[in-house]
C-alpha cells in the first residue's frame, strides 16, 4: 500500500507555479488559487475515478483520458463581486479546455446560490465576447500547463484517497 508516489510533474508544477494547492484528506475537492492585484483566482475541481466507463471488455480503451471538469472564479476580495466560468479538459495540443457557462455574481450571497442565474452558454456568445474572454482567462492563469495538473492531480488525488480509505477500512475491520 506504501508504494504511491507523486509524480515528477505534479512536484515540478506546485514548485514553479504561482498558484497555490488547497486541498485536505478525505475531501475530493480541490483548489488551486492565486492573488491578483484585488482579485482572487480559484481554479477548483474534483478527483476522477481512474475507471473508464468506455473501456471494452478486452480492456480497449474508448477514448484516451477522461475530461476533468473544472470551475475557474475570479472574485473581488473588497466587492465580492465576480465571474465563475465553468470548463472542462480536453485532450489536444492547442487549447487544452473548454468553456460551457459563464457566470457571473454580484456578491457572496448570489455566489453561493443554488437557484442562480448560471449564465448563458459560451459558444452562444458573439465570436468577439468569446476571444475577450479567452484573454481574460489567459490573463488570470489559465493555460495548458495548467489543464496537465489539474487532470493529473485528479486521478493522483483518487490515488491517495483509495491508499486512505484502504488504511482506515483495514484499521477498523481489524478493530
């Protein structure tokens, strides 16, 4: 059980980036956030079951690896205010992510909101709004490098969290 290890990249990125890792035991979020001028960034996302509901019974893979959704919020620190965009992964060599919604909020209360407006779809959105706010999210830190360490710390994070549970599973039956 004690074999896990981190890999290279994963030490190399959180050695070199500006942003900082926020996560805890037992919890399958994650969060990587960094300070900008008043804003604060948060990329968050979750750990993602190494299972691939597309692989074959021969053990073919289906597609490559899985997408990992992600949230990135910039938020000012004085109003509250900001704009959460919701993406996702994918594979490729020029633009590692997808945009679906944007939202955005005017305080923490519409933040948090269940009910809330999730904003309109990206690709809905006129061409020259898009590029804007493709630069915007440039800007904020989100780039290819980063979509590498989210989808590898999302099956990293399920690695240690199946190693976790295997311990407190085995203490307690053992009990």
């Amino acid at each position: 059980v004690d074999q896990y290890q981190q890999s290279k990249e994963i030490k190399k990125f959180l050695k070199t980036s500006e942003f900082e890792l926020v996560e805890s035991d037992g919890d399958v979020n994650m969060m990587l956030q960094r300070v900008v001028g008043d804003k604060i960034v948060r990329i968050e996302w979750q750990l993602t079951s190494p299972f691939d509901p597309d692989m074959d019974a021969e053990g073919q893979d289906g597609g490559g690896q899985e997408a990992t959704d992600l949230c990135v919020t910039v938020e000012s620190q004085t109003s509250n205010a900001g704009i959460s965009f919701y993406c996702s992964t994918q594979t490729g060599e020029d633009h590692r992510y997808i945009i679906g919604n944007v939202k955005s909020f005017s305080s923490a209360e519409e933040k948090e909101s269940l009910s809330g407006y999730n904003g309109p779809e990206f690709e809905d959105l006129d061409d020259k709004l898009q590029e804007a706010f493709d630069e915007y999210l440039a800007e904020a830190g989100m780039n290819n490098e980063i979509c590498d360490f989210i989808d590898a710390m999302a099956l990293d994070k399920e690695q240690r969290e199946y190693i976790r549970w295997l311990k407190i599973t085995q203490s307690f039956l053992q009990s």
